[in-house]
C-alpha cells in the first residue's frame, strides 16, 4: 500500500510506502536522530523515515545485512534513497498504526509522526540490563519511534533541549497509563529501543532558542507528543485508559497472573474449573472497589520503594485499604506484616481469592435450594 499521509506546516511530504513512513524536505533542514544509523546531528539530509521491520503479521524482523547499519542502507536503498543523506529507524510497529498530532501557536507548528508498542518491550530507566558489548546490537528495532518536525529555525543545542523535552513527554504518556516494567517492577518509562529523530526548519524566519518546559516550544512539543504516543500504543496494542481498568494489569509487575492466582486458589478450594476461576478472576479484577484500592495498595508499596514512607507507615495503610476491601466483600483474610512484596502479594491474593470463592459458593448455595424446593 502507497499513499500520501500530509504536507507538514515546513511544505515536507510524508509518504507511505515500502512498509515505511517517510518525510521528503522541501529545504534545509537541522536533523537530531538518535538512530545509530546516520545518528547525531545533520544539516545535509534530504529525508527521514520509520520503516516496518517485520516479515509479516506476527513474523520476526528480517535483517537483510549481518549489521543493522548496513540492513539500513539496504532498506534506504530499497526506498529510492540516497543511504548517506538520509537517516531512518526501524521498528516491529506497524506503519498502519502511526499517529500524526500537530499543534499551532501563531506562527510556531509542531507536528510528530508516532508509532508505538509496549507490552513486549517496555522498561523502566535503571532496570538490569540485558547485554554489555562494545559493538552495535544486531536486532536494534525501535519500539516508540517518533518522528519531530519543528517549524522553526534554532541552534543545535536548542535541538537536543527538543530531545529532551519530547522524551520526557514520552516518558510521562506512559506513566499516565501506571504500565509497569517487564524487567522489574517498576513503572515503565519507556521500551529498550525507543528512537527519536527531530527535525528543525533551517528555513523558517522564526528563530527560537529554547525547547524546555518554560518555553511554547517546549510546551506543544510536549502536548503533541503525549497524546501521539498514547494514541499510537492504543492503535498498536490496545492500551489505553479502559484496558489498565484491571487491578491484575496494576499487579502484573509484581508477579500477580491469573495462573499464580488458579494456582494458589485450586490448592484450597476445589469448587470451580480453570475456565471458570479466570473469568471471576476477569470479572473481579475490572469491578471499581477492588481497581481503586488496589491502585492505592500497589501505590503504598511505590512510595515505600522510594522511601517516601517508612515501613510502619506503609504497614498501617495496607492494612487499612485490605481492610476496607475485607468489609465490602464481607471475607476474612491475613493482614500485612511488613511492606515487602511477598507478604503485600499474598495479602491481597488471599482477599482476592476469597472473594471468589465466597461469591461462587453462595451462588451454588442458591441453585441447590432452587432444586431442593422443586
């Protein structure tokens, strides 16, 4: 599928073709890509691009070369591009799933370009890491990719002021969606191979010197990229604000599946089916009671990570909150000894727990009265 997705404020064309979204400038240009393919800062490109890396729908990232820079010149190749006067990034996102945002501020327009997804590969900043080698990393796939376009002229470092200021944005989309690490259990901050590329209109008479929070600049560039990214996650993979309504998608960081939770129930109870136990499970877990408390049980342990409470201080409050689940669905279950996460986990998934089995016992109570009474 080929076809033109805009015209950019700067009079830039942004295509759609080749499993690639590229933008075509229309003058000169000041580029900042955090690719390591043509990476750092440019003034003589004449595009940028985000392609689709993957073989097919559910398929692995081919590699058309033994390093990802030289697949790279391939793919600017296949493209019709010349490799060393452009910089592109690559990515298992689907091209189909981009986001475009732009905003206007007189004369100012800030647009981003974003693809996105982070279920496999979202991480927090700090997290252990996966690899040390002082040589490129063969499979380097971009999972946020965002494409910046400022129409405005700036000095380089006013440029990288950009970078940080559009990942900061991107760092706060994701916390306002509380997803958490697949490598800790932290809140993620981003994926391991987020790639950013901004581009600046040499050509613009408007000439700004600043891109931080304090700055207009700063705050479109912030406004457009929170809500792109949000966008392209919930095109990509579907998460979004209805999805993270589910106190085991806040749990998940700490260890707490469904099949832990089977798996602790059915060494107590034998009153249910697998299937039947993961739909009270689903069914629970999304019931407003048990999300909030929840968010502020899972918010306790947060703090105490952090330090912002000291360790009686988290105790008594989870407590409380459990305590408060206990009298709404009228169970009986442990207290929290200390705020660690095991005894915080198996508190809550004894409540939890107990609560499905109470609703379901009483509900077989019922149907066997229904047919003594016949």
């Amino acid at each position: 599928m080929s076809k033109k997705l805009c015209t950019l404020s700067t009079g830039d064309t942004v295509y759609l073709y080749d499993k690639s979204i590229v933008a075509f400038f229309n003058g000169n240009r000041k580029v900042l890509s955090t690719s390591i393919y043509n990476g750092g800062y440019h003034e003589n490109f004449i595009a940028v691009y985000n392609h689709d890396a993957k073989q097919g729908a559910g398929m692995p990232c081919e590699m058309l070369a033994d390093s990802y820079i030289e697949h790279m010149k391939l793919i600017s190749k296949r493209l019709s591009l010349e490799p060393e006067k452009v910089s592109g990034m690559g990515t298992a996102a689907s091209m189909e799933n981009a986001v475009i945002e732009g905003m206007t501020y007189k004369e100012l327009t800030v647009t981003a370009i974003v693809t996105g997804g982070i279920e496999t590969n979202g991480g927090r900043v700090g997290d252990h890491a996966d690899y040390y080698r002082p040589v490129e990393k063969p499979d380097q796939f971009g999972t946020i990719n965002i494409l910046l376009f400022l129409d405005s002229d700036m000095p380089p470092g006013t440029l990288t002021r950009a970078l940080v200021t559009c990942t900061e944005a991107k760092t706060a989309a994701i916390q306002e969606l509380l997803f958490g690490s697949n490598y800790s259990m932290g809140l993620a901050t981003g994926s391991g191979t987020d790639q950013t590329i901004i581009i600046a209109n040499s050509d613009s008479g408007l000439y700004l010197e600043d891109a931080g929070k304090h700055s207009k600049l700063g705050e479109l560039i912030g406004k457009v990229i929170i809500k792109a990214v949000k966008k392209a996650l919930d095109k990509q993979s579907g998460l979004n604000p209805a999805r993270q309504h589910d106190a085991l998608r806040r749990l998940k960081r700490f260890g707490v599946t469904p099949a832990m939770l089977w798996e602790k129930y059915s060494s107590h109870f034998n009153n249910l089916l697998k299937p039947q136990f993961l739909l009270c499970a689903e069914d629970l877990a999304q019931q407003d009671n048990m999300l909030v408390y929840t968010s502020l049980y899972v918010h306790i342990l947060d703090q105490y990570f952090w330090q912002l409470l000291k360790e009686k201080e988290a105790t008594a409050a989870a407590n409380e909150i459990l305590n408060i689940l206990k009298q709404i669905y009228t169970v009986t279950a442990v207290d929290v000894k200390k705020p660690d996460v095991q005894n915080m986990v198996e508190a809550w998934c004894e409540i939890f727990n107990a609560i499905i089995y109470k609703n379901t016992a009483m509900e077989e109570d019922t149907v066997a009265n229904k047919k003594t009474s016949l």
